[in-house]
C-alpha cells in the first residue's frame, strides 16, 4: 500500500469524525449527547426607509420553553430560535425570501448580521441605543440578564443613518458590502447553512447571532415581503 493511499484513507475517518461531531440532518445524536431540533418560520413586512432584526440562534431559556416530542421526529423540537445555557450550536441553516408588494416599483435592499457575547448584553439601555439601534434586547429582571432577542417589529433606518454612524457599522455588520436590487418582480433567494461565530458557539448570558434586512427604497419603492426559515441543532449540556 503505497503511502499516499495510507494519507488519503486517514482523511477520510477524519472527515468522518468530523460528520459526526457536527451531527447530519437526520442525526439524533451528537457523540454521546442528545439534540434538540429547532425549526421555525417568520413571516414579515418591511416598509421602505425601514430596517428589521431577526433571531437566527440567540441565548433566551425563557423564550426556548420547553423541548417537546414530536412524531416523526426522534429528537425533541422547539419551534423557535432560542437556546438553553451551556448548549452548543454549531450551524444555522437559513433560507430567505425577499419579494416586492408592487412590482411596478424599484427596491434597494441591504442585508447584514449582528453578533453579540456576554459583554454586549450586560449594555444598558443607552448603549444598545447607541451601538444597535436598538435592533436586539437583553432582558434584565435581576434573574435573566443578558437573555437576547430581536425587537419584533421594523424601525426607521436608511442607508445614510448607518453610513454616518461608525459605532453601529462596527456592531451591525455588513450592510454597506452589496444592494440587492428588485424590480418588475424580482425575488431575492438565499439558501445557505452558516457557521455561527465562535462567540455564539456557547450559550450563554449575551450570545445572539441575528439577521438584518434594510429597505432602502425610497421615495419610489414599495413594502418587501420577508420570509425566513432557520433550521438548526441545539446539543445541550444536560438531557431534556
């Protein structure tokens, strides 16, 4: 057996092992650990001149709930994006749909992602004004501080706000980097599974991982209709 045969064949059992510590679709497990399924759909309307925030994997057990069974499913589910402490989560798979509400109109459309840690959800209020626009929460009742989540409706927000302001390009990243133009009835599609940043690996007091999207249309354009679905597992530190 020659020696590159040996190299190419011990490739393959780590890219074996790595298949299983990241856990297929129709994996139940992860290693020696339990998942949780998470699936869940937002559907939403974003005028123009407006810009709205959407969870995609963020620390919250009061919003997470509990895991349930479900049939056809060997793994217990949770049909929202939030996760428990000490979890790990190593991928977010996310499919979008942006279309117009009148085709007859030109929309400019800016897309992003915002990432928090355990320090940027122990800001006060003035300070998630100040760097997010107050896009993302952290809930602080003495018992849950630092649990995240997007705020749920659309905000007045352009292009040129963030342009001017370099707290918030460094915290809401991305936006300036490409415009999705939409016209006579363009649809913008997107089905990518991603990587969460190391940061927001390990649940914990802060972490969020967060998807935003700017229509910047105006004077001429029309209201873009959001669809998202995200898919990811959740292996968590104790069984559920």
């Amino acid at each position: 057996m020659s020696y590159r045969m040996r190299r190419s064949r011990g490739r393959g059992r780590r890219r074996g092992a790595l298949a299983s510590r990241q856990g297929g679709t129709g994996a139940t497990f992860s290693g020696n650990q339990e998942i949780i399924r998470h699936s869940n759909t937002v559907n939403a309307t974003i005028s123009t001149g407006y810009t709205q925030c959407f969870n995609l994997v963020c620390y919250n057990p009061t919003l997470a709930g509990t895991p349930v069974p479900s049939d056809g499913s060997s793994a217990k589910v949770l049909v929202n994006n939030f996760c428990l402490e000490g979890s790990r989560v190593d991928y977010v798979t996310v499919q979008l749909t942006v279309k117009q509400s009148d085709t007859t109109k030109n929309n400019m459309i800016y897309i992003g992602t915002i990432s928090t840690s355990f320090n940027q959800g122990q800001l006060k209020a003035s300070l998630m004004t100040t760097n997010f626009n107050d896009f993302i929460t952290a809930t602080d009742t003495g018992t849950y501080l630092g649990e995240m989540a997007a705020k749920p409706t659309e905000t007045a927000y352009v292009l040129n706000t963030y342009s001017l302001n370099d707290i918030q390009q460094h915290n809401i990243k991305g936006l300036l980097r490409k415009q999705h133009q939409l016209y006579s009835g363009r649809v913008i599609t997107a089905n990518q599974t991603i990587s969460l940043p190391r940061r927001n690996k390990r649940q914990q007091n802060g972490s969020g991982y967060w998807l935003v999207i700017m229509n910047d249309s105006q004077p001429d354009g029309s209201d873009v209709e959001i669809r998202l679905d995200t898919f990811f597992k959740e292996i968590p530190v104790v069984t559920v």
